[in-house]
C-alpha cells in the first residue's frame, strides 16, 4: 500500500510538474522565441568568428571583436549613404497606398467590366470599409515598427552575449544532460548548428536574388519607388510561403494605380523571380541542409502565428528546420546509428556549436 502511494504521489508529481511547464512556455512564448532568434543570431556572429579565425591567426576574442566592428561600420556607412532616402521613400509609399488605392476604384468605376465588378458587391460601403481597413492595416504595421525595433535590439544585445561566450552556456547545457544521453545531444547540437547554418546562407541567397530581380524589374517598367519593394521583397522572402504573397501587394497597388497593364505586369514579375528562385536558387543553395516539406512548414506557420503573431510566423521555418533535424538523430533510420550524423559513423567531438 504504500509502494502504490509514493507511485500514485510520483505521478501526480509528475503531472502538476508537466502542467506548470506547460503554463510557463505558454506564459513566455515571446520570450522563448526571442531567444530562438538570438541563438540564430549568435549562430551567425559566431559564423563569421570562426571564418575570420580560418583566414587569420588570432585569439577567438579578438576575432569575434573585428567582427562586430566591421558589421557597425558597414551599417553605419549604409546608414550615413542610404539611410535618409530610404526613410523617405517609406515615408512616400505609406501615402502612396492610400492613393493608388483610390485611383484604382475610380479607374474600375470608369470601364463598364469595373462597374460590373462594384456591382457584386452589396453595400458600396463595404469596398470603402475594405479599403480603410487595408490602410489602417498598412499604418499598424508602421506602428508596429517600434516594438519590432525593441525585440531586434534585444536579440541584438542576446546575440552578442551568446556569441562571445558560446562555450560557458553550452557547459552549462551539458552539465544537465544525463551521462549516457551526451553522444546523442552532441550529435543533435551538431546537426542543428549546421542545418541552420546552411539554411540561413540559403535564405540570405535567396533574399539578395529576389531582392535585385524585383528591384530591377521594377525600375524598368516604371514604377515608383522600385528599390524600396525590392527591399521590402527581399526582406518577406525569409518568411516562406506567406512572405512572397505578401510582398506583392503594396508593389502591385502602385502598378495598376498607372495602368491595368502595368499591374498585370508586375505581378507576373513577382512570379517569374519567385519561380526562378524556388526552381534555380533554392535547390542549388539548400544542398545539404534538412528540406522543409511545403506543407509542414506552412502549419507551423499557421499554428504558430495563432500562438505568438508575426514573431511565431518568421521564427517558424528555421523552428521546423531544428525540430526535423534533431529528429533525424534522435530517431535515426533503421540500420544507422543513433550517434552518426552525414553518414559518418563515429562519436562526435564535443562541439563548439555556436
């Protein structure tokens, strides 16, 4: 009877322990997702550490202090050069929306298929209450700027944190793992760290591609203010799937705002660089890192974007790309061992991960 009591106790322990966890994630999602970005920041800092090292003879500190010198340097210089007029033009194509916005319900009221298409709608206020609703979306984003402002320095100053000591919090990590599960979290510390690696260096790839393609296409059919879609483009291709959609729209409202033709055009624009991207620049660019099934990332898209916002919805491709791969390891395939990792069999080193 009392062996059935310390069990009973045991899980009811047990439960009331998962619960308050459970509670506790859930409390702080925002500030566990934040410290996912910082360790994907401190990733890249630490990236560009070891590289300099590889080309450099010099102490690691040293090292990762050049790195941070250079990075504020070259965006202070992007700053000082470019900074002032890309104010500006996100200043213009706040007012821009709105505008293009109503000259394109005009332009539908002058043509008879326009007309027609006003005329499905119920209640001509609720195109106008659609309309506001879009603009009022347009300048809550901007408004959004701001804590997005204060959640990139706090990563920032995270990142830096995590990355000159990398070595002192992955101790600490591992001080906790049980003995005999070590082999396997050092394999899935390594597999993690490059899977995100090479998964950033295939999003910053794609990015830039995007970026120039639609930047380029742009200025050369005339529509305003093409250098900042382009950066706007190439920002949301970090976002997959959702990303793309989106950055189309204040490119394509400028468009048509001109001429249908125009509209038309750019959005076939937006195709065409996406096309190319995902077709040519992706899969020369994510040889070796884990695929992302499309549909399994836009769930954790969708699940996380209902659970912490936008946050959850950018953080969400590279949360699925850690969980896959530390999977890959934990449940190996049958005949491989559980320790292996790229096929070569053999305990790996404890890793400087970061």
């Amino acid at each position: 009877m009392d062996d059935f009591k310390k069990r009973a106790l045991f899980v009811v322990s047990i439960c009331i322990l998962s619960i308050l966890l459970l509670w506790l994630a859930w409390t702080a999602r925002y500030v566990l997702l934040l410290l996912f970005a910082s360790c994907i920041g401190a990733l890249i800092l630490s990236t560009l550490t070891n590289w300099l090292r590889s080309w450099v003879s010099m102490r690691r500190e040293i090292a990762f202090a050049v790195v941070i010198i250079v990075i504020v340097l070259m965006l202070a210089l992007l700053i000082w050069t470019r900074g002032s007029l890309l104010l500006q033009q996100l200043g213009d194509l706040q007012s821009n929306i709105p505008s293009a916005m109503r000259q394109i319900h005009s332009r539908l009221q002058s043509e008879t298929w326009g007309r027609w298409l006003l005329a499905q709608i119920e209640d001509s206020e609720q195109m106008a209450r659609g309309a506001s609703f879009a603009i009022s979306g347009i300048r809550g984003a901007m408004y959004v700027t701001g804590a997005t402002i204060a959640a990139i320095m706090l990563v920032t100053i995270s990142s830096l944190y995590f990355g000159a000591e990398p070595d002192f919090y992955l101790r600490g990590i591992r001080r906790i793992v049980p003995e005999g599960n070590r082999p396997t979290f050092e394999a899935c510390l390594e597999s993690v760290t490059k899977t995100v690696r090479a998964w950033l260096v295939a999003r910053l790839l794609s990015m830039t591609a995007i970026g120039i393609l639609i930047s380029s296409g742009l200025f050369l059919m005339g529509v305003p203010l093409a250098g900042t879609l382009g950066i706007i483009a190439a920002l949301l291709t970090f976002v997959p799937n959702i990303g793309p959609i989106l950055s189309v729209v204040p490119a394509a409202l400028l468009a048509f705002a001109i001429s249908p033709t125009k509209g038309f055009l750019t959005i076939l624009l937006f195709c065409l660089a996406h096309f190319l991207e995902g077709n040519l620049i992706s899969p020369l660019a994510d040889r070796g890192i884990v695929k992302l099934p499309p549909a399994l990332t836009l769930s954790v898209q969708l699940l996380l974007g209902s659970i912490a916002g936008v946050l959850g919805v950018a953080l969400a491709a590279p949360l699925t790309a850690v969980a896959l791969s530390i999977l890959s390891n934990v449940l190996p395939p049958e005949g491989s061992q559980p320790t292996s990792i790229n096929s070569v069999h053999e305990l790996p080193k404890p890793a400087q991960a970061l």
